[in-house]
C-alpha cells in the first residue's frame, strides 16, 4: 500500500514536471540547490539570527541615545529597520551565490572599478561626520564605499595574482602593491585606520597564498612596521589611537565602558532587555554591540559567536583544500579572511586588545550599508565556493596523476 502511494506520488511530481525533483534538474535554481556549500549557508544564516537578537537588544539603548529634541525614536526603530536590511540583503547574497564563477568575477571586477572611483570622491564630496569623511551622500541615503570595496578588491586581486599562472614574467605583485597603495593612501585621508589594516592584511595573506617569494613577504612586513612606527609619528589619528590604548592618556571612557559592559553579564547574562550598562555605550548597535551581547545573553554567548566566525572561516579554508582553480582558491580564502578579521578586529576592541578602530561586527552590528557589502561578500564566497558534489565520484572524470606521458 505504502509503495502504491509513493509511486503514485512519484508520477504526480513527473506530471508537473519530470526535471525538477532530482539531481537531473538543470535549471539555475538546480544547480543552486546541488552545488551550494549548505553547511556554510546555515552557519551565515545562524549569524544573521543571532545578529537580529543581538540588534533587538541593543535598539532601546540607541534610541535613547539618539532621540533629543523634537526627535523621537521607539526602543525597537533599529530592530525593525535591521529586518528590512536583511530582508533586502539575504535575496541579493542569494541571487549572488548563484551567479557563475566568470560572472561573479566579471561584476566583481566592475564593482572595485566603481567603489575605488567613489573612494577618490569621498574626500571631495563626503560629509563630515564625527571629524571623518567616509560616506557619499545620494539624497536618498548615504553609501560607504570603502564598505562595498571591500569584497570587489578581493576578487580583483585574486583574479591579478591568478593571471601569473599563465605568464610567469607578468609583474602583478607589483601592480597588485600599487593598487593595494593607493586604496591605503585613499581610506588614510578619510581617515579609516581600521579599513587600512584589513585591505593590506588581506592583500599580505593573498600574497602567501599565492606563492610569493618569502623574501618579499618579509619585506612587506618589515616595511609594515616601519610604516605603523612612521604613522604614530606623523599621523594624527594613530598616534592618538595607539597612545590611548598603550598608554592610557586621552579619552578611554568607549573601550574601558564596553569592557565593564560585555562583563557585567557574567557567564549567562543578564537576560533579554535585563541590561543597563549599555545605555552608557556611545553606539551600543554598532561598534559595541559585543559588549551588549556579553551583558545581556553572557559571556558563553559570546564566545559561542566567535566559535561561529572560526567556524566560516575554517569552513572555507579546509573546503578549499582540493580545489584546483586558483582564482577560486585566492578569491574565497581572501574573502572567507577579510571576513575573520574585520570580527576579530571589532572583538579585541571590546575586550581592550586593541584600539578604537569603528569597526562593525559583520552580519551582528546594525547597518545598511554593511549588511549589504557582507550579502555581496558571502554570496561571492558561496558562489567561489559552489561545486557539483557528483562529479568527482564520477567514474568517467579522468584526473591527471602527475606522470609525464613521455618516456
């Protein structure tokens, strides 16, 4: 009886349509569902959740904050705008992630073009906010470039050091070192000291990946280090970041209240809305938001979200341990470590092992323009990343073994 059924239930499915409920279905959808990284998908889509509850907690406490005057904003304004973020950002980092690896590469390499243009302009035509011009203003809302760039110049690059595979005389170290240069000189000028370290931390890690001669990776990170010493002596916005945090003169009130914050918690936190510590955090839903998740939810939960970043991170990596394409393998590693980071970067700065930087913790903090750039980021790396799972069981794929086919 049950085997009547099921084959009644099989030519039902056929009748509509006998392509569509197998690994024989071909439409882009198909192979979306056959060739996605599902177990990176879900650890992306429990961060996004976990970033829903952690902005839900941290809303009262900005809109707080921000109301004043005649300006008003209900306790839950930025959970509720954070929903229509997500909403926007999750259909783009899908329809991304079903993009072909040349497509992808091909936007990518358009998008970097048009960031790095709007990176020129923002000291130009960017306002003011908080003594930094980092943003460009479209009427209808403000868009950070250096956001969006992010991702793009990770394609690029890898796409520029892949090209040496077919012609080993093509100087793309140093163009690659030329471009890195001119992002850095560009965010430097914002300033956005922390976006500088993560564009040539990244570049460096390509780098390696990419088989660079060691000699000049020590070089680069020589020259990194005299470039942090000349930097604390001329620029301003270093020195006073790294005398704040070595030091302890200046204005430490940010990084001291969210360390007492993220603790106050304990293990097991305070509860959902419990806290109180974070209506004294300056943006309790962006650089901090850390903090509030260790005050209200614990410290377990918190480092339940850093395993969750480990966890993409090392994903992606040992995934990419038999790939044979080397634009994939430098285009995804670069993006699944820009990624790690930026999260560890935002992490130290709420636990006092680095400075300041007004970093947002990806897919946790508060942000359009942020949720979008990560969408972007994650749906290249889903789709660097995608691969047929059959194909390798395949008895008649031949793989060359190494031998040379003449005696």
């Amino acid at each position: 009886m049950i085997g009547s059924i099921s084959g009644r239930i099989k030519a039902r499915a056929a009748f509509i349509d006998g392509d569509r409920y197998g690994r024989s279905d071909t439409s882009a959808i198909g192979r979306w569902f056959w060739e996605i990284d599902k177990v990176l998908l879900l650890l992306i889509t429990v961060l996004i959740a976990i970033g829903l509850i952690a902005v839900a907690a941290a809303s009262p406490a900005a809109a707080q904050r921000y109301s004043g005057g005649n300006v008003r904003f209900s306790e839950l304004y930025y959970f509720y705008r954070q929903i229509a973020w997500i909403g926007i950002g999750v259909p783009v980092m899908i329809g991304i992630s079903m993009m072909p690896r040349d497509r992808a590469r091909r936007i990518s390499l358009a998008g970097a073009i048009i960031f790095f243009a709007m990176l020129v302009v923002v000291p130009i035509v960017g306002p003011e906010v908080n003594g930094a011009r980092r943003w460009v203003n479209f009427g209808l809302g403000q868009v950070q470039p250096s956001e969006f760039l992010k991702p793009f110049f990770v394609v690029a690059m890898a796409w520029l050091l892949s090209l040496r595979d077919g012609d080993k005389s093509l100087p793309v170290f140093w163009i690659s070192a030329v471009v890195t240069g001119a992002v850095a000189v560009l965010l430097m000028k914002q300033p956005d000291f922390g976006s500088t370290v993560i564009f040539c931390t990244v570049w460096i890690a390509m780098l390696a990946l990419a088989g660079v001669n060691m000699r000049i990776l020590v070089g680069i990170g020589v020259a990194g280090l005299v470039g942090i010493v000349l930097a604390y002596l001329f620029y301003d916005v270093a020195t006073q970041r790294i005398d704040e945090f070595l030091f302890g003169t200046g204005d430490n009130f940010q990084v001291q209240n969210a360390m007492r914050t993220l603790t106050a918690g304990g293990l097991f936190g305070m509860g959902p809305g419990g806290g109180t510590r974070k209506f004294g955090l300056p943006e309790p839903h962006t650089d901090y938001i850390f903090s509030v998740v260790g005050e209200e939810f614990g410290l377990i939960a918190c480092l339940a979200i850093a395993a969750l970043y480990l966890g993409i991170v090392a994903r992606v990596l040992v995934k990419l341990l038999d790939e044979e394409n080397s634009f994939a393998i430098l285009a995804a590693a670069g993006l699944a470590i820009q990624f790690g980071v930026q999260a560890m970067i935002n992490m130290m700065v709420n636990v006092q092992l680095a400075p300041s930087k007004g970093m947002t913790l990806p897919f946790i903090s508060y942000g359009g323009s942020s949720m979008l750039a990560l969408s972007i980021a994650m749906g290249l790396l889903l789709a660097f990343t995608r691969r047929n799972p059959y194909l390798t069981r395949s008895p008649y794929v031949v793989k060359w073994s190494g031998e040379s086919l003449t005696a």
